[in-house]
C-alpha cells in the first residue's frame, strides 16, 4: 500500500469539515475524490498534502508517518500537489518555475534544467520556456503546475480541481497529459467536478459528503448509488422523478 | 556582460575623471549606499522578506571597530569580522522566531529589534552613549584601513561592492536563490515543492546581515565617527529599502542604479538647501514611495523590461 489514512478528521472550531475519513492507495492506482460543494474533499486532500494538520488519525506514506509531517517533507518523500487554483511563481520564467521543483532531486543547475526541459516537453510548454509564468492563460498555468510538480520526481501525484475550466478540446489534451503522466509510474489521486475527466480516468472513486466518506468503488457502480444521487440531487429527487 | 565590464571601467575611470573631492565624496558614498542596498536586496529582494530593521546590521558593524580601537587600541579593522559575528546571531536570533510566522511579522520584527538595540546603545555609557565613539583622529594606513584621503576608500568600496555583486549573481543562479525567488512568489506553493522555507529564508537573513555589518564597518572606519543615530537610526534602514525598490528589488543591479540615482539627488537637495532642509531627505523618500507605489513597483528594472522591447522595435523600422 502506497498510502493510508485512518480515521482522520479535521475541525475548524465548531466546524467538523472531514468526520473520521478513511482512504487507502495502492501503487499504480488513479483514485477519483467528488463529492458536492463543501463535502470537505478539498480539507481531506489538504490533510493528505501535509497543508492541513489533522485534528485526529494518522496518514502514512510508504510506511512512514507523515500526519504532521510538512508540506516540504511530503515533497521529498514524493508526494506532488497542484491547487485549485494555480499557484505558479508569476514574475518567474516558465522553465524557472519547473527548475524550482526539479531541485529537490538535482541539486546542481545544470542537471536541474536538463531534467526540468525534460518535464516542459512532456507537458508541452518546451517551446514557451522563456516566457514569464504570468503570460500563460489558464489551460497552460495548469500545466505549469503539473510539470512543476512532475519535476519533483512524485510516486503519488494530487491534483485538485487540475482540469477544471478547460475548455472541451484542451480537457482531451489534459485528460491525455494525465494518461501519459500516469504511464509514467505516478500514483494519481484526482480531486474533480467534471464527472467526464472522473469517468474517463480514475479506476476507483471516493465519493465525499458533509466530511464522510459516503461511497467508494468502480466509477460506473458508485455513479449509480443511492446515497450518491441524493448527495448531489438531494432527498427530493424521488418525487421528482415520479412526477417526471 | 559586456554592460558589466563597461559599468566596472566607468566606475574604476570616475575618481580619474571627476577628482574633485565633491565629486570624490559622492562617488564613496553612491558606492556605500550600494552596498548596504544590495545586501539588504538578498532578504528583502530576492526572498521579498522586507527588513525595515536592516541599521541594527549596519550599527552593529559600524560600533565594532571602533569600539576595538577606543577601548583596547586595536585597529578598527579587527572589529569588522567581531562585527559580521554578532550581526549573524542577530539575524538567526530575529529570523528563528518570526520566520514561523506569516505576513509582515518580520518587518515588525526587525524594526522592534533595530529601535530597541538603538535604545540601549544611547544611554550605554560603554558605547559611547549618546555622544558616540571616535576612530583615529588622522589616518594611519593600510595595516587598519585609514588614510587621510578619499581616494583608497573609493577603491575599497568598490572591491566590495564588486565581491558582493559577484556574490549575489552566484546566489542567483543557484538552487538556494531559485528556492529564494520562489518563496517571495508564494510560500505555500514553494512549500509544495519541497523548499525549506525557513531555513533558506534564515540563511539568506544570515548572508545579507554580514555583508550589511561590513558596510557600517566600512562607514564608521571612513567617517572615523559613529553614534546611534546614524548607526542604528531608521533613516539607514529606509535608505535601503527605497534605493533596492527605486533600481528594482529583487535584480543583480537594481540597488546600483538607485544608488546613483539617489545619492547624488540626496547630495544636491542637501547643498542647495543645507542646513535649513533638515526634513528633506524624508520628504524626498516618502514622494519615492508614493510614486513608486502608484507607477511602477517593480522599480526601474521593471520599467526597462517594459520599455525596451518598444525602443528597440522602434530602432530596428528606423
């Protein structure tokens, strides 16, 4: 088992955001984490990025106990994260950006831009290297943020919301970049809305709601139950499907 | 590289060129003040951790040596390493606690730290208190670096600020100033990547206050005179700040090109006005930051990069 939390759960005051989840990841896995607004997947993924302390339960990675570990620990251990919304380094030039990240496992410059061109042209941004992150737009910010993470050599990769506001023919070139991505080696674990990228990519699903994890497995079963439906729909779509 | 060996023969010509002692006394002091700039620029610039509180460096390494010389007779020269020593447990005593904390906690800092040692050095009879410590009445020579004339100062200055610029440009290229850059862009995405935030935010603290407290040593063996205030007065601390943001913070050269910009606009405001434009020097900082502010935050560098690519686009359908 590449990852396991046990029981974790985190309050913010009288908040319960995630109540006592439970998540296991197998090495080679694409996990697929939904769930409606404020289901608490993104605090759950926090926990797992060692950005959010849990307020109890343990995580572990690889056999090591990473629960209050930060966020810079989880990196070396190989742990990648992107965020909801990017946070490249702005004033900083496309191939910067990914040499920062290609650091962590080659510390000498040289070694860390030839791994980092490497990275920008699986990703295909090899031809805008010089260019300022702050010129790109959206789909290639998005990018950014996973080449950046790839160049940090991660075993587990977490992408949140990652391909979100793409549009219809650059979420089929993201959905193929995690593929390749994927092909590479990289555990993927995918914090997603659009259920298109969820049923195309993740091989099991997590499915969250007011911090429990309400139902998991195969994406084709999990879109089918119950308690999934009325999470998303609410208790009142019976009636409206009988009266449909 | 080629603007770098033109920029070093332009400052190596100028004592040469303009001889007079006016002229002589502001190029030292353009090359003091980028010094002191271009150290505080590797905190403050590079990681954009914006010290406020930079003169306790500076102090530190001003009163050292001459605090050797009046009190053991040494020369001033032997407080300057003493000086770098206690400017590095400075900053790791300021940096340890306020680098876990986020947003302006460590301008707050510094600038807590910097008044209160300038407190305590105004009523520290050892010190000098209020009146502050002397060097050698004349020049002595090369053995502690005092003389009578400007010349060799110049020269000095000029081979640190050369040292320190080579130093910054080696920082700049390496992991540790991409890991600098980076957290100044955003911790928590730098965090992500796997960046010791703390710890290189503490060294890069660690590497600007030694090379600060060289330059308050340089000063106080040049002046032959230090007291509190132009040791630890915020004045120097600002000075800093405005000339690294005026040339663009952050940059190899941008403390430089404030410096000359600055100085010789702070010299002549000061002669044509003397004595009765005190307040000026203040007035003069603040209308920098407002405008710097308002127009171009990234300082001159930025505006160069904006501009260059128009100049040259007009150059070339000429």
């Amino acid at each position: 088992m590449l990852l396991s939390a046990q029981n974790v759960s985190k309050e913010f005051g009288n908040l319960r955001a995630v109540a006592g989840a439970d998540l296991s990841i197998d090495e080679g896995e694409i996990i697929g984490l939904i769930g409606p607004n404020g289901a608490g997947k993104s605090t759950f993924f926090n926990c797992l990025a060692g950005d959010t302390l849990p307020t109890t339960g343990k995580i572990m990675f690889d056999g090591v106990d990473v629960t209050t570990a930060p966020p810079e620990t989880h990196a070396r251990l190989g742990i990648g994260r992107t965020f909801q919304v990017p946070a490249t380094f702005e004033d900083m030039t496309i191939l910067d950006n990914v040499m920062v990240g290609a650091f962590l496992r080659h510390p000498h410059r040289a070694d860390a831009r030839d791994h980092a061109l490497k990275v920008l042209d699986l990703v295909g941004l090899k031809d805008r290297q010089e260019m300022r992150a702050r010129s790109l737009g959206t789909p290639g910010r998005k990018r950014l943020e996973i080449a950046r993470v790839l160049a940090t050599g991660p075993r587990l990769m977490l992408l949140d919301e990652a391909l979100a506001g793409l549009t219809p023919a650059e979420l089929q070139q993201a959905i193929a970049l995690v593929r390749k991505i994927h092909e590479t080696g990289v555990t993927l674990v995918i914090v997603e809305h659009i259920m298109e990228v969820i049923m195309t990519l993740a091989r099991r699903v997590i499915v969250f709601n007011q911090g429990h994890v309400i139902a998991q497995g195969e994406p084709q079963q999990v879109v089918k139950d119950e308690a999934v439906i009325e999470a998303y729909l609410g208790r009142g779509h019976r009636n409206w499907r009988k009266r449909g | 590289m080629k603007g770098t060996i033109a920029l070093g023969l332009v400052f190596l010509a100028y004592p040469f060129v303009l001889s007079n002692a006016f002229y002589l006394d502001i190029g030292v002091a353009l090359l003091l003040a980028a010094i002191s700039a271009s150290a505080w620029n590797i905190v403050g610039g590079y990681a954009g951790q914006v010290s406020v509180g930079h003169c306790m460096f500076f102090g530190v390494g001003a009163y050292l040596p001459l605090l050797v010389y009046q009190h053991w007779q040494l020369p001033p020269i032997v407080g300057v390493p003493v000086g770098i020593a206690i400017s590095l447990v400075l900053a790791i005593l300021v940096g340890m606690p306020t680098f876990r904390l986020t947003g302006h906690y460590f301008s707050m800092a510094t600038i807590a730290v910097a008044e209160l040692i300038r407190l305590v050095v105004s009523t520290w009879d050892f010190a000098g208190a209020a009146i502050g410590l002397q060097g050698p009445a004349v020049g002595r020579g090369w053995y502690d670096l005092t003389f009578r004339g400007e010349l060799p100062y110049y020269f000095i200055f000029l081979a640190v600020l050369a040292i320190l610029l080579f130093v910054t440009w080696q920082v700049q290229r390496s992991r540790f100033g991409y890991y600098l850059r980076a957290i100044k862009a955003g911790e928590r995405a730098a965090r992500s990547l796997g960046v010791p935030v703390r710890r290189t935010k503490l060294y890069a603290l660690m590497l600007s206050a030694a090379f600060t407290s060289v330059a308050g040593s340089l000063y106080a063996i040049k002046t032959g005179f230090i007291d509190p205030d132009s040791g630890f007065g915020i004045l120097v601390s600002v000075q800093m700040v405005i000339i690294a943001a005026l040339g663009g913070a952050g940059t190899l050269y941008g403390p430089l090109v404030g410096a000359i910009i600055l100085i010789p606009l702070q010299t002549a405001t000061n002669t044509w006005f003397g004595g009765g434009g005190t307040g000026l020097t203040y007035i003069l900082y603040g209308g920098i930051i407002v405008v710097l502010a308002r127009f171009e935050p990234g300082g001159l560098h930025e505006m160069w990069h904006r501009i260059a690519p128009r100049f040259m686009r007009g150059r070339d359908a000429a």
